[in-house]
C-alpha cells in the first residue's frame, strides 16, 4: 500500500501542476453557479398538449444539493474519463514507465495507484464543485444555507462514479486498441448507453422499484426520484412515473417545494456497489498491461516487420562473410542540398497533408468510408429519389456520415505536436498556410465521405439538406483545428463533437442539428449558423499559430 501510495502521489502532484487542470476547475465552478441560478435545471416533464411542462423544484439547499449531485455525475460520467485517461500514456512518453519498471513495483501495485490517482482528481473536481454550489447559494438560493444538504449529494452521488470512471480509463489505456480515438469514441456510446436501463423504471412509484432496476442507477436518477417524488405528488397527482429530466430544459414551468428527507439505506448502498465493478476492472486491466510501448505503427507494418525478420532480403545473400568492398561508406552519403526555398505551391502542400491525413487507417474505416459514398448512390439508382428513401438518408445516413471521419479529424491540430515535428513547423517559411493546408485536408475528407449523400440530394433538389452538409464540412474541421491547437490534444474535440452529433444530428434537437437533418433546424437557420461558427473556429486555431510564432 506504502507503494500504490507514491504512485498516487506522484501522479497527482503532476496532474494539480497542469495549467489544464484550473482551465477544467474553472468551468466546474461555474456550473455550481448555473445550478443556483437556475440555467441547470432537475425537472419532472409532462406533456402538454404539443408541449412539454416542466415541474421543478423550489432552489432551496435541499433540492440545489440534488441538482449539484446530478452535476457532479453528468460531469465525471461523461467528462471525468477524458480528464482521468492518459496517466499511463504519460509515463511512456516521458519515459518513467521505465524508471518504474526497475524498481520493485508490480504491476498489480502501479495500476493500483494510477487509480486512486484518478479517484483523486474526481474528488479535486467534486470539492470545486461543492465549494461553488454552497457560495452560490448562500447568494441566490432559497431559504437558509445549510452545507451538509448542499455538499453530502455531491460525494454520496458522484464520488463512487469518480472510481467507475477512473477505473475504465486505466483498462482503456491498457488495450491498444481502445488507447486512442477508438476507445474515445466508444466510452461516450457506452457512457450514453449506460443510462437506457432507466427506461424500465418508468411508470413506477418509488416503492415498486425493483432491487435490479434501482442497481443500474449511474448518475442517480432513481435516488431523486425516490427523495423528491412525494413533495412532487403533493402538488401534481399526474406526475406519478415519471423520472426526472436534467440539463437546460425549456417549456412552461410549475413549482414544488422540497426542503429535504431521510435517504433511504438502499441509496447508499446501491452507490457504494459501484465500487464493485471498479475493483474488478482495474484486476482486468492488469491481464493486457505491459510496461513496454505498443507499437504505434499500422497492422501492415507490424505484419511486414515480422515477415522480414524471418524471410532474407531478396536478391541478398545470408552469408555474414559477404564482401561488402561495393558499399557506399556512410561519409560519403549526403542530402540534396535546398538552394531555393521560395518555389513553393500551396495546393501542392495541401496534397501532402491529405496524404497524411488519410494514411495510417485500419482497413476497415477505408471500408466504411467506401460505403457511404457508394449507398446513397445505390439508393438512387435502385429504389429511386422517393420521398422515404430520401427519409431514411437523411436521418440515418447523414448523420453517420459526419461521425465517420472523427478519426481523421482527430489528428487536426494535433499532429505536429503528437509526431514532434513542431519546431520544424514553426522554423519553416509558411507555418500558418500549413495548418491552412491541415484544415483544407479535413474539409476535403469530409466532402469525399458525404460526396455519395451530396450527390443524392443534389439531384433530388433538397437544398437545405446540401447546407446542411456544407455546414458539415466545413465545422467538423475547424472545431477539430481550433480545439487541437489550443488543447494540444484530441480528447477536447472528440468529447465535444461527439455531444453535439449526439444532440442534433443524431435525436434530431434543432438548435445542435449542425448538417440539417430535420426540416426544423433547416428552416430556423441552424447550419448556416454554425457555418459562421466554423469560421470563427478557424480563425482561433490560426491565431493560435501565430502566438507559438512570436514565442
């Protein structure tokens, strides 16, 4: 334990030193003061009519320490594994995992420090959050202060799910595959899964609540429901069922007072539990960890490697004793000296860059992105420009369509600083028309994936859908280029590509639906909207560039 405690120590003290950390700190206290003032909202939605109703709570420092709970949950659920992945990517790259391995520290013992490093950076999160959530209060809730009722939800909700998360961030970082943007990519899909099986909740009172349903609790959507249900039947009988909703809500509102109860047991336990599947996923990750590097080059490459270490070279005798008098000597080798350095073309910089930027992919995303140029043209010839076969493009393929590329958009803004390329960037005669060229690489990508779907909406006259997908083109790459420059890494625009697809594009919520997939969001001017975000995205990633040049 003495051991896993240096561990921890050592990587905490270098997480709390990152300039990143008080960026992240900043925007949590800042949500401690949107629950207070209401802009963060833990509702109870009933129809109306073609409306919604929103039943909430009265901000007293009960239901604002339930509020904050739930924060702390979305927060560590769906943010707390891209600031908590890394640590071991760290070590490698600095070369401590080195250090590490010649001492006697097992691996068993390295993971489980790394952890509770983890841990420790939620509850850094978590006293933040509370510390925001109680000054806020004290300033525009309701009622009397009182900090127990503000800060206990914060670690009794959220502090069990800082160990989940961390857990899962540390098996991510031991499996190759999982280590980058694919592991990314599928922990937002499993984070947003996660909370299905509240569905089978729904039409139930508190007290018919079975043990299993109550055990897939995550964020602690059962807990309030439970604590709050009978001060909401108090005032509207009809709510009964129904679970309560969280984020920015909008619609006509109706108040309840809730000043606090006795929690039951099964809530503590039921969050204690989580730490269950934590220990035995931080024991499954030591089966795929290895102190070594994985091999960061292409499944072709890694096969050729092995096939020439047990093949001789063609043409080339095996014989050690070869004469080897006809050799150049490595002195008399030398570069191709550059005399000219201004006959330069920009198109030509920008082939490079989309050479760079579309190599390296697994054969299946090559696959996948075939298919979405080939389908809608299928559709097209085979079933015709019918109005449900231009539905289902629209709703299914299109949005497909423009989280495809995230592997390639990824690498924008990222790479020379990844590969260590950056002071020759920097040193060269154009480095802002290189990020340029690194953008236009992007936007190319992302026109070839869509051209398929370009191409049947062209002909079918839909010209809303096709802003919808110049919008698409050109904002995936900026937020990808704006967010690499000034993050120095991917996650940023993974996390926040992904919500917005997942908010708009995907279910269809107007204001985020950036490629049009809906009529509403086309008429109301969404895409044309973040088409002028795009440019702005840009115009920051470029002056990013131009402060590392005055440096």
């Amino acid at each position: 334990m003495r051991r896993a405690y240096h561990v921890a120590r050592a990587d905490f003290l270098q997480r709390v030193r990152s300039r990143r950390l008080i960026v992240v700190l900043a925007i949590v206290a800042f949500f401690g003061y949107l629950v207070n003032v209401g802009q963060i909202e833990l509702a109870y939605q009933i129809g109306d009519g073609d409306s919604l109703k929103n039943i909430q709570g009265t901000n007293t420092a009960a239901f604002v320490g339930l509020k904050a709970g739930m924060t702390g949950s979305m927060v560590l659920l769906f943010a707390g594994f891209y600031l908590m992945k890394g640590t071991l990517n760290r070590d490698r790259v600095h070369d401590v995992d080195r250090l590490v391995a010649s001492t006697a520290v097992p691996n068993r013992t390295y993971l489980l420090g790394k952890w509770v490093s983890n841990i420790g950076l939620g509850v850094v999160v978590l006293v933040t959050l509370a510390l925001a959530t109680v000054i806020n209060h004290a300033v525009h809730g309701v009622g009397p202060t009182k900090p127990l009722a503000l800060v206990g939800p914060v670690f009794v909700l959220a502090l069990p799910l800082s160990a989940l998360v961390g857990a899962v961030a540390l098996l991510f970082e031991t499996v190759d595959r999982l280590s980058g943007t694919l592991g990314n990519i599928g922990y937002f899909f499993l984070a947003t899964f996660a909370l299905a099986g509240l569905q089978s909740a729904e039409g139930r009172l508190p007290s018919e609540l079975p043990f299993w349903v109550k055990s897939v609790d995550i964020m602690g959507h059962l807990a309030v429901y439970t604590l709050t249900a009978d001060a909401l039947l108090a005032v509207v009988p009809d709510a009964s069922g129904i679970l309560p909703s969280f984020g920015t809500l909008s619609g006509e509102t109706q108040m309840f007072r809730y000043d606090g109860r006795p929690w039951p047991l099964w809530i503590y336990i039921q969050r204690a539990g989580l730490l269950l599947p934590a220990v035995i996923t931080i024991l499954v990750a030591t089966i795929p960890f290895t102190r070594r590097p994985s091999d960061t080059g292409s499944e072709d490459s890694r096969w050729l490697s092995r096939l020439t270490t047990l093949l001789p070279a063609v043409g080339h005798s095996t014989d050690t004793n070869e004469d080897t008098s006809d050799r150049v000597p490595v002195d008399s080798m030398s570069l191709t000296n550059v005399e000219k350095r201004e006959t330069w073309n920009f198109w030509r910089l920008v082939a490079a860059e989309t050479r760079l930027t579309v190599r390296g992919q697994q054969w299946w995303w090559y696959i996948g992105a075939a298919a979405f140029v080939v389908a809608p043209v299928s559709i097209l010839v085979g079933a015709g420009a019918s109005t449900r076969s231009l539905e289902l493009a629209r709703r299914v393929l299109l949005p497909l369509a423009f989280v495809w590329p995230i592997f390639i958009w990824s690498e924008l803004g990222v790479r020379v600083t990844k590969h260590r390329v950056a002071d020759l960037v920097l040193s060269s005669n154009h480095p802002v028309k290189q990020l340029v060229a690194e953008w236009f690489a992007g936007v190319i990508v992302a026109a070839g994936v869509s051209s398929g779907l370009l191409t049947l909406f062209a002909l079918s006259n839909q010209t809303g859908t096709l802003v919808g997908i110049a919008s698409g083109v050109l904002f995936a790459p900026s937020l990808a280029v704006a967010m690499g420059m000034w993050s120095r890494s991917s996650w940023l625009f993974e996390m926040s590509y992904l919500l917005v697809w997942y908010i708009g594009p995907l279910n269809g919520a107007t204001p985020m639906d950036f490629i049009g997939t809906t009529a509403g969001s086309v008429e109301s001017g969404v895409p044309i909207v973040f088409t002028g975000l795009s440019v702005i995205l840009l115009g920051a990633g470029l002056a990013r560039r131009t402060i590392e040049l005055r440096r």
